[in-house]
C-alpha cells in the first residue's frame, strides 16, 4: 500500500515507529428499549448497582494516576466522580426510568447525550472538551449495565501504537508507555487533557487528525511524530530509515540529559539561578528531587481538596503538607494557598455557576470570603513550618486590599497557634503570585510589603492579553513571548530587587528552554516547573553566558511583536547549542 500523510497536532514530543492497535470502547447507535411497569424497580437498582462499580472504578484510576501523572491532573478524574454524584445526572436517569419505563441503559443514554451536549454548546473551548469526560462516564455506565467488556489498556503486553477515535483522562492514565509507545487521536486540543497526560507520561502523542483515522487499520505500521504532528502510515523503507536515525539521536540526546539532575544551574560565566519543582504530593516531592529539584517553587494545596470527598480538616493537611516538607529537608517549599475556582471544582464546595469563572469567586477571592476555610489551611501550613524551610503564598490577588486582609488573617492564625503552644516557625516568608496585571502594574508598591513574588505566567498571559487559554481558535494569540508580557516582567523584577525581596516564576514559561535566556537576563532569582522540565531547563542554562543574554534582551526589548522575539529566541537558541 502507499504511504499516507496525515496531519494533526503535536502535543508530546518524540517519534515512534510500531504496530497499530484501534482502540474503542464507546457504544455507537446502539438501541436500547423499555421496560414494564413491574420492572421499574428492579431497573433503578440496576443503574444504582452500575454507579456503583462506577465510583469504585474511578477511585482506583484515581490512585492510579496518583502514582503515574501526579496528583494534580489525578484530580481531572475526580470531575468524572462528581459527575456521577451529581443531583442532575443519575436522579435524572431514574426519573426516565419511573415516568417513561425506559430502561437502565436507554436511561442513561439519554442523559449522558443530554448533558454531552450541553457541554459540547458552551462558548468556552475549555469546557467544551468536557463533553469528552462526561461521554466516558456515560460508556463506564454503560458497560457496568451490559456487562461489555473490551480492550483493558492496562492489559496490553506487547509493543504496539494506539488509535483511537478520543482517549478519555481515565485512559490515559493506563497507558504503559513500555507497551504503547505512542498514541494517535481523532478529537482532542492542545488544552484537553489528553494532552496535558500524555506529555506527562512522556509518551509521544498526535491528537485531531480528524478523518483521517478512517484510514489506519489494525496490524499496519505507522510513524508518528508527536513533535511535528505527523502521522506516516505504511511508511516506505527510506521513511522508515530516516525516522529511524531521528529516533536515535532523540535517545542520546536524553542520555545526556541524564548528568543534569546533579548539576546546579550556572552559566558558563558563573551566574546561578536556582531551580524549583511545581508539585502536589510527597510522591511528587520525591520525584522532583531526582530531576534536580532544588526547592519546591509551587505546592499546589487545591490537589489536597480534589481527591477528598468532603473538605478536609486540619489534621489531614497538616499530614501532607509536613510529609512534604520533610522530603524537602533544608530545601525551600513554597506552599500556595487553596486557587480552587476557574477550571478547577470541587463536588462538595458549592460555588455559584458564573459567565466567567476565571475572573469570578476563586482562589483568594473565595478564601477570604469564606474565612473558616482559609483558617483550617493555614493553621496547617503553619504548622508544618515547624518541619522545614515553609513559604506561605497568596493566588490570585489583584490589589493591596486582598493582600492586607489575608495576611492579617495569617498574623490571626499565629496568635492562635501561639496560645495554644503549637510551634511554628516564627519568621515564616508571606508572598503572592502576581498573574494579575494589576498586580505586575504595582509591583513597586507591593514589593514593599511583601516577602517575596512569585510569576504565575499561564494566568498573567491570559489576562493581560484577554485571551482564553483554552480555546484553540485564539491560541495563536496566547504567547508569553508578547512585548507586553517581557515588559510586566522586568517591572516585577526590577520593582522586588529594588526592595531586596526575592522573585522567582512557576509558570509555563519557566519550564520553556527558549525562554530561560530571557529570564536569566531580567534576573529572575528562581525557575520552578514540571520535573519532567528541569534537567533540560539546566542543560539550557549550563550552555550560556550571562552577558550574552543580557545583550539579547536589550535587542528584544526594542521589538514590537512576539513573532519577532520568537525568531530572536529560536536563533540565540540554535547559535549557543540548546
């Protein structure tokens, strides 16, 4: 047969060659019927029996992908949890079941596809491709009814390639990048997160080839290069022996990577900036550790929330938080209070629907309000101060106002602690992100108050430039490399050192070896990011001078457009060797 090209999105690095595997486990026109009247009650144990299984399934993924992605993107299956839990999904397949005599199945059909497409209408990209959780909680349901079963990722003991019409997070989570060496997806952004766990697994992934996956087929050999986005099936022998090569050189370069885990990050001139991890668990905290984490530049505490079916006390987050910070030992953990809101739900905290949650009630904003809450946190991560060197920062803040209130709350917290004999470490640090615009605005007069700043670039971007991070039809606006975004930033920086305060940065852009140049120039003091980052993110620095990228941002500070700061990156890039 002749070589086919077919394109898609790259969205985890790397090229694999192997067998196809066609993976599906929807269940397409299918019909299902009704049921008599005296079989209503047995049909609503049915789907109560399915449920179930359901939840008892999805906390075993849960732990699951605790183990392989990290408790952060763990939390993603958590929404397919509440899903089920919730007053409006199987109440309402019951209901279908009592009034029309549908059955179990045809029940919850129906209101799978309902809410699927609820979801799949919303004007927020993101919140569209979470049709995609809720139609593989519909498919759970359905096989704990009809007792289907079909191909058990988890089971696959031989080298193959996986095709799929759409690959849901529970999913993912399975693949055992021994076996599946790489997967290819019909549906799927980059902001699903499908993609988001297959670059974490580090398995190679192509997502939205559209059709064209109507034209692999089981047992044919395919390439895929999640780098570029291709897909060659029936690859000709040249293809194959180019690809072949570029898959060897991806090896050693790895290999080399290796040694960077031990090195500090110094210039070749001798600057030092030291490297963070952004993590969610003690078992995160270890891992970090061994790519060469040296402090944890972001603990995300809202992970703690998710994988709980209630909020969790005092005692419980004192446990983690303490677990945590003894990995860590003499090591830095920064840990950030609960930012729950935005694209992050909790199925026990009720929060009001809005038009656009991430500018709505989140993080500080719902903290503040809602005090008792925000105590229990913080008298748990005061206490764990007593464990190590314990940073507290504050998300979302937007004015002086919401600082001053919170960290006279943290003075408040103190008190107690002390009447109570608790120990905690008295010269504890208080920060914030600054991802707010204001904020990067009036660096100047928060940096004299503050302990430390910390840039949170996912959000500064998307707000300084009104531009949804996830959706796909303005993502080519969403560039952290815009003018305005370099020019907040030596604002922030120049502001905190004139105040001799410390300034690190824990998002994205922090982890992007074409952007450290940069960011070693304006003087960041600390880079902290996805552990997978880190060694390579050390090799980038270990590879430059100083002086070299203080020359290149005074010719980037003089450009107007992020394409052109781009190309000035990819070209200093290619000239030093990263």
């Amino acid at each position: 047969m002749a070589e086919i090209r077919l394109s898609g999105i790259g969205v985890s690095e790397g090229i694999r060659i192997g067998k196809v595997i066609r993976y599906d486990h929807s269940f397409h026109n299918q019909q299902f019927g009704n049921v008599s009247v005296e079989d209503v009650a047995r049909e609503i144990k049915r789907l109560a029996d399915a449920k179930a299984i359901c939840v008892q399934e999805i906390n075993q993924l849960i732990e699951q992908a605790q183990q392989t992605v990290g408790a952060e993107k763990a939390g993603v299956i958590q929404a397919q949890k509440s899903f089920l839990l919730d007053p409006s999904f199987c109440p309402e397949m019951e209901k279908l079941i009592s009034k029309k005599m549908f059955s179990a199945e045809k029940a919850a059909d129906q209101i799978v596809k309902k809410v699927m497409s609820i979801f799949e209408n919303m004007p927020n990209e993101y919140m569209r491709e979470r049709a995609a959780d809720v139609r593989d909680v519909g498919n759970r349901l359905l096989a704990a009814l009809t007792g289907a079963k079909g191909i058990n990722l988890g089971d696959i003991r031989e080298a193959v390639i996986l095709i799929a019409e759409d690959l849901a997070p529970t999913d993912t989570v399975q693949l055992n990048k021994k076996y599946i060496h790489a997967f290819v997806t019909q549906k799927g952004g980059k902001t699903s997160h499908t993609a988001i766990f297959s670059k974490t697994l580090g398995i190679p992934a192509v997502i939205g080839i559209g059709v064209g996956l109507d034209q692999i087929q089981d047992g044919e050999t395919i390439i895929v290069d999640g780098t570029s986005g291709i897909c060659i099936v029936n690859p000709e022998e040249d293809t194959i022996r180019i690809y072949s090569e570029k898959m060897a050189k991806e090896v050693n370069d790895e290999s080399a990577l290796e040694a960077y885990a031990s090195k500090e990050a110094v210039t070749k001139d001798g600057y030092r900036v030291e490297i963070g991890a952004n993590i969610g668990t003690a078992t995160d905290a270890l891992y970090a550790v061994e790519q060469g984490a040296e402090g944890i530049g972001l603990l995300r505490t809202e992970l703690i929330y998710m994988s709980e079916d209630s909020l969790p006390d005092e005692a419980r987050q004192f446990k983690v938080y303490r677990d945590i910070v003894e990995v860590m030992g003499d090591k830095p953990v920064i840990i950030r209070t609960l930012d729950i809101g935005g694209d992050k739900e909790l199925s026990y905290l009720k929060i009001p629907k809005e038009m656009n949650p991430f500018l709505g009630y989140r993080a500080i904003r719902l903290c503040l309000d809602q005090k008792p809450l925000f105590v229990t946190q913080l008298r748990a991560i005061l206490r764990a101060s007593a464990y190590g060197k314990v940073k507290v920062m504050f998300p979302m803040i937007s004015c002086l106002e919401e600082w001053r209130i919170a960290k006279g709350i943290v003075e408040e917290v103190k008190e107690q602690l002390r009447a109570e004999g608790n120990s905690f470490d008295e010269g504890i640090e208080v920060g914030i992100m600054v991802e707010v615009p204001s904020v990067a605005i009036l660096a100047k007069q928060f940096a004299i108050e503050v302990d430390f700043f910390s840039i949170g670039t996912n959000d500064l971007v998307q707000y300084t430039l009104a531009v949804d991070r996830m959706n796909e039809k303005i993502d080519y606006l969403y560039d952290h490399f815009n003018p305005a975004i370099i020019s907040l930033l030596q604002n922030v920086v120049t502001a905190a050192h004139a105040e001799g305060k410390f300034v690190g940065m824990c998002g994205g852009m922090a982890g992007d070896p074409k952007a450290v140049p940069l960011l070693l120039a304006l003087g960041l003091d600390e880079l902290s990011m996805s552990a997978t980052a880190i060694r390579k993110v050390k090799h980038t620095i270990n590879q430059i001078e100083l002086e070299k990228c203080r020359r290149l941002l005074e010719d980037v500070l003089q450009m107007n457009t992020a394409q052109d700061i781009r190309l000035k990156m990819e070209s200093f890039c290619s000239e030093n060797g990263i």
